[in-house]
C-alpha cells in the first residue's frame, strides 16, 4: 500500500473525509500512472522531510482504541541536535547521568547534526513496524 | 519561516473546541525575546550567533508539525501551519 493511499484511509478513520469522498480519492489515485521502479541504491522517497510516529493501542476493557500520530519536521530534530552542541560541558553530564538512570544511556557530547543528516538518508527507506498484543507502532520517513 | 498558525482542536469533532491561534501575532516579541536570549548565551555559552541561529531554527522547524491524540478519555490535535 502507497502513501498516499494510506494517507487517504487515515483521513477516512478520523472522520476528515466521506467514505465516498475516499473511493473517489483512491480512484483517482489508482489512474495516476505508476512510478518508476527505483535503481539499486537510489532514494526512492527522495529527501524526506518529516518523521511520522503512528501509535495505536487497544484498551483493556475492549473500548475504542488509543491514537497517537505526530509529524515531527526533520528540520526541528536538526535544530535540537544543534541546542545540545551549545549546551555547557557541565549541564552535559548531568544531562548524560539523568538519562543514564532513566534507562536511555544517550551520551549529548557525541550528538552532532552531520550524524543526523546521515541518519535521515537512511530512514527514507526505512519503516519500522512494532506489533504487540494491543499495541501497535509504525515510524516512518516521509 | 516560523509558523504562523496554529489549530488546536480538543474534545470530539463535533462537541470539541477548535482554536485557531494567530502566532504572527506574536511575531513582535520575536527581537525582545532574541536580546534576552543573547545574553543568557553570552553568559553561558560565549557563542551568541549559534545561540540565535538555532533558536531561530527551533522556531521554524516547528511549521509543518502535527500532534494528534485520540483517546476515550481526550481528542486533541495541534497542528503549526
């Protein structure tokens, strides 16, 4: 399933649009003529912009489920890795020790935006998909 | 570009509360709020370009950005356009 096909459903679950306004949305999705096959090695997706996080998990007393999905712009998580790079070498290692007892042992002096760059590249072809009993997460570039 | 509008939508689509918030509004207090911010890098950093340059980009980045959590308890949606 493409993404925009998929986009089209979420709209369609979150009440956005018509199930008849999304039949005619996938059916004009379906004339569009069919992208290139991708060369070995090639970015399919191009350059993504976004990271999309989908989180969805099933109550327990058999109610609606919990939704969560966020847009973060690639942009913004850049900006923060520069935030840390200016922050002072003392506040660093308080901030590495407090993440180190919360169960995250990320050391900050080792964030740098050239990592992350290189990190978004490889995520355009990369999804990730979690499912467990009643929860289920999808991360994807976009 | 720093976002100029936010839509937040709490509660239920059609009983929910939808705001549309003007940030340009607040887009004058952008320079009193970057001297402020200059000097608290001069005092703890000494780099008051970078401090700027990536507070600027905190501010832009968040265009484009979308939060949406629907749960039985609370629907609520932010979006920065």
């Amino acid at each position: 399933m493409n993404d925009n096909r998929l986009h089209v459903l979420q709209m369609l679950a979150a009440g956005e649009v018509s199930p008849e306004e999304a039949d005619r949305l996938i059916a004009a999705l379906d004339k569009q003529p069919a992208a290139p096959a991708a060369r070995p090695g090639e970015v399919t997706g191009g350059n993504p912009r976004y990271l999309r996080v989908f989180v969805e998990e099933q109550e327990t007393d058999g109610g609606p489920p919990t939704k969560v999905n966020i847009r973060v712009p690639f942009q913004l998580l850049r900006a923060g890795v520069r935030l840390a790079s200016l922050i002072p070498n003392g506040a660093k290692d308080q901030i590495n020790e407090a993440l180190r007892k919360n169960g995250v042992p990320i050391d900050v002096t080792q964030l740098k935006p050239e990592d992350l760059d290189e990190l978004v590249v490889h995520l355009a072809d990369l999804t990730i998909d979690v499912e467990e009993k009643d929860t289920k997460v999808r991360i994807f570039a976009e | 570009m720093i976002p100029y509008l936010a839509m937040v939508r709490v509660g239920g689509r059609r009983r929910g509360i939808r705001l549309w918030l003007p940030l340009f509004l607040l887009w004058p207090l952008v320079p009193p709020f970057a001297v402020v911010l200059a000097v608290a890098a001069a005092v703890m950093t000494r780099n008051v370009a970078a401090a700027l340059r990536t507070a600027w980009q905190l501010a832009s980045g968040c265009r484009g950005m979308h939060i949406e959590v629907d749960s039985p308890e609370i629907a609520l949606r932010i979006r920065f356009i």
